[in-house]
C-alpha cells in the first residue's frame, strides 16, 4: 500500500530523538524535541496539501524550520550563518499562505520559520535566509556550509513528495507513495571503495614518489583525501545532469578500454559523453 503523511509522522516519531535524549550530560540541548501528537501530523498534513498546489503553474517547492526566532542571533547573516527576517505581523500557517510565500523564499536560499503558537495553532513568524552552501551535501563542494540547529526542518520538493530533517540531516522521505532512509548511500557503499582501491593505492604512491620518499609531517597525504575529492567530483557531475533535466548514465571504465569507448563500437553508441578513466 501506499505511504502517506500519517505514515510519514509516524515513522519520523520512531527515529527522531526524544526530548530526554535532546538533553546532552551538561544539560544543554543538543536537538529540538518533535512538537507533540497531533501537531507534527497537522503540520505534515498542511504541507502535503501544499506540495499538490501551483503558483502560477509552477509547483510550490519550499523548505519550513521549526523553530522560535529566538534561536537566529540578530547579528548572523548568510552564507555563513543563517539571517532571520522577521514579519510585522505574524501569518497563519496553511496550503495557502504557504503557497502565496513560496515565489517569495527560493527553495535553494531561504525556509520559513513557524512556530507552535500558545494556543496550540501553527503560525508563520517570518524567513531565515541560509544561501546556497546547503546543498553542497547533495551537490558536492568544498565552502562551508552555515551551521543549522539541531531542529525539526521539513522540505516540500514536489507533488506528494516530504523531507523531514533534524537540522542538515535527512531523517526519511516520503516520495512516490514510499518511505525512504538515508542509510543506504551508494557514496559510502563498500563496493565502491573496493572498486577505486586500487586507483587510491596508484596516486599515494605517486605522491609518495614525487616527494622523494619523504615521510615529514608536511608530506603526508590523508589517505581519505582522494576518495573525498573523487565523492564530491561525481556528486557535482550527476547534479550537473539533473538540473539539465535531460537524463544521463555515468560508465567508470578501465583504462585499457579508453580506445574501445571513445571509438565506433558495437557495445554502446555515445551521442554525448564525459568519460572518466580508471
């Protein structure tokens, strides 16, 4: 059967920390709790009408923290830190209201903040301006990103489709009528890793080479290094394809068969390609 909202909220409920397990030794808070039951249902609820809507003809993409202005100290502002922008007047939390905000808080740069108010309503206190750096966890990059609290975010990134966060980590999505986790990551699979060893063990010893067999702590190489930059290289080609919305496939080849694939052949038939050697 299919997954919805309801499903989603209970899901999140089972893996995202309670409020005892919020609290660190010291007794400061190192998450923000789930609002209680049915507020999170509600709240879910509402953005799953609203991921439906279209303003204008295009599909309402928005990200909500929840999370007290509080929290923004006045004085940060993005991309390194996250700037609050607070409303005159507060807005009541709804398909509507959201909808009517969403051509005025771009998806990749801003979320709107809402709060559970004293009489146990939703409401939307303002924006809180967090830049682009964010997505260099989907994307790959080497800036840093600004530092997001440890509070409940849910992203609205198509019909039907919810992302519920704690801070910058993804705690499950609901996409095409499923649930989906994180915990399976081609980029941390066992396989690759294997795959590229020995591309890993070829470039440390030609580093090593180059310095002369030196093993000063000025020479040393984090071993690490390699399969990082190579991670964030394939996350940047693979977001590359999407955002050019015309589908792609990646083929790691060796490099004995460099020739092969570069030439006529009667295995694959390439219109359009970037090749990356092994």
């Amino acid at each position: 059967m299919h997954a919805y909202h309801e499903d989603l909220a209970c899901f999140i409920r089972n893996r995202y920390p309670t409020a005892a397990a919020a609290q660190g030794e010291d007794g400061r808070t190192k998450a923000v709790s789930l609002p209680p039951p049915p507020f999170l249902e509600d709240l879910l609820s509402t953005c799953y009408q609203t991921s439906l809507l279209r303003e204008e003809e295009r599909p309402v993409k928005i990200r909500l923290m929840l999370a007290d202005p509080e929290m923004f100290p006045v004085a940060e502002v993005s991309p390194l830190g996250l700037h609050r922008q607070m409303f005159a007047q507060p807005r009541p939390c709804d398909e509507i209201e959201l909808r009517k905000l969403s051509p005025a808080v771009d998806f990749s740069r801003s979320l709107i903040g809402v709060t559970l108010r004293d009489d146990r309503e939703w409401e939307i206190w303002g924006i809180v301006h967090s830049g682009t750096r964010w997505l260099q966890a989907y994307r790959g990059g080497r800036k840093v990103p600004p530092a997001f609290p440890n509070v409940p975010v849910i992203l609205v990134n198509c019909p039907g489709c919810l992302a519920v966060l704690k801070g910058m980590e993804t705690v499950a999505t609901l996409v095409e009528g499923r649930i989906i986790t994180p915990d399976i990551n081609v980029f941390e699979a066992s396989w690759l890793r294997e795959y590229f060893a020995e591309l890993t063990t070829e470039l440390l010893t030609c580093t090593a080479s180059s310095n002369g067999g030196s093993q000063s702590s000025d020479t040393l190489l984090d071993p690490n290094l390699i399969s990082i930059i190579g991670k964030h290289q394939v996350m940047r080609i693979i977001s590359t394809m999407r955002e050019s919305r015309q589908g792609g496939t990646l083929l790691f080849l060796p490099h004995h068969r460099l020739e092969e694939f570069t030439a006529q052949n009667p295995i694959i038939n390439i219109k359009i390609f970037q090749l990356f050697v092994r």
